[in-house]
C-alpha cells in the first residue's frame, strides 16, 4: 500500500492489530521499509511503526484554509 509519494505526508489510516483491536490514527510517515511503515503520531508526540498487512486503509489528511 504505502509508496515512496507518501513520504513525509500527513494521512489517517485505519489500522488492526494483532489481537484485532482496530484504531483510527493521523500520522506523518517517515519511511516505509519491509513491510513496514514507519511514522510520527503527532498527538501523542510519538514515532510509532504499523505492519502493512495490518493495515486496512490509508488516505491523506487533507489541510483547510479557513
């Protein structure tokens, strides 16, 4: 799923564990390496990683001007 074009960017992905708890998350994504995906959860300050076979979908966070 994930690409080189996501590097850096900010996308909301929906993720499930290994003990199939499934969680909503904003994250930056820093690399993407073996199937895994490496990224910054910036409202919990935290670099976190997320297996790609765990994940079961990703889309851009998009930004509003107001």
């Amino acid at each position: 799923m994930p690409t080189d074009k996501w590097i850096g960017r900010k996308v909301m992905i929906i993720y499930m564990d290994q003990q199939q708890h499934v969680s909503q998350r904003v994250i930056r994504i820093q690399k993407f390496k073996n199937g895994i995906l490496y990224a910054h959860n910036e409202s919990k300050s935290m670099t976190h990683t997320f297996r790609e076979k765990y994940m079961l979908t990703m889309e851009q966070v998009k930004h509003h001007v107001t």
